[in-house]
C-alpha cells in the first residue's frame, strides 16, 4: 500500500498494544473503526492525526481556547466529506507503515482531504512541533517516546 500524505487512513489494533501509551485514543467504538486518521507522511515516520464526529464537545473546547488566547490551532473543526468533523492535532502521534490496517474510503474510492484543508493541517502542525522544540507541549501523548520506539524498530 502506498501511504500518502492528506489521505485517511485506520489503524492496527497491535499499534495500541505495543505502545501502551494511555493518552492514545481508543481504536474501535462499538464494533467500528474509529477514528479515521489524517496522515503525514515523514520519511519512515508517518504522523497520524485523529478525525473526531463528536464536534460540539470540541467546538465547545475550541471556543475556551479562542476566547482565553485569541485563536486555537491544537483543534479544527471543518467539513470533510459533507460532515463536520474535528481534526485533533493535539492528540497527533507517530507510527509505522506497518501499523497501519487500511485506508478510509468514500464511495469506494481512497479518501484524500481537500488540498487547501491540508496545507491548514500541515501548517498548524509544523507549528506545535516548532513549539514543542521550544518547550511548549500542546501534544497529549508522550509523542518522543512513541517516535524512538518506533525508530527502534526500525533498526
């Protein structure tokens, strides 16, 4: 399977064993696979970011934010695919190729973000990375951990 960046992608169950990271967000949500990830592609590193329907909850977050600093670039609400959908950048992680289960489809064809949605996405997250490198963490996950243990695997 050839992994692209601004596509949408599910991923292994064993991804969740191995890493046993608890700010990881859960896998299956009654018998679906959930949630959907936007991937990057970053050489051997892909980053995925989740996908979330639950959108009041996170317009509700997004709204605290903006109002507490002006703006909120952890968290995207937008529309994809004719539904609304937050685009979770807060609880971005890195995996393997390996991990990945299967693309998302859309009327049985690769579902692929909006370019414009994606120069957004991929924008917002070089800034939190830059942000990080400086010592501000807006990442739940302990996302270094996860990076070595998969670059481990690699070797």
């Amino acid at each position: 399977m050839k992994i692209q960046t601004g596509y949408l992608y599910h991923i292994k169950d064993e991804f969740f064993d191995i890493v046993n990271d608890e700010n990881l967000m859960t896998n299956h949500e009654r018998g679906k696979q959930r949630p959907t990830y936007f991937t990057i592609k970053d050489k051997d590193i892909l980053w995925f970011i989740p996908l979330s329907s639950k959108v009041d909850k996170y317009k509700r977050i997004v709204d605290k934010k903006i109002e507490k600093f002006g703006f909120c670039n952890t968290i995207l609400i937008v529309d994809i695919f004719e539904r609304q959908h937050a685009i979770l950048l807060q609880n971005a992680f890195p995996t393997l190729e390996k991990y990945i289960d299967h693309v998302h489809t859309v009327d049985g064809k690769p579902a692929k973000v909006p370019e414009t949605l994606e120069k957004i996405i991929l924008k917002n997250f070089k800034d939190l990375m830059k942000l990080k490198s400086k010592g501000l963490n807006f990442f739940f996950t302990d996302i270094d951990k996860i990076k070595k243990q998969m670059l481990d695997e690699l070797k």
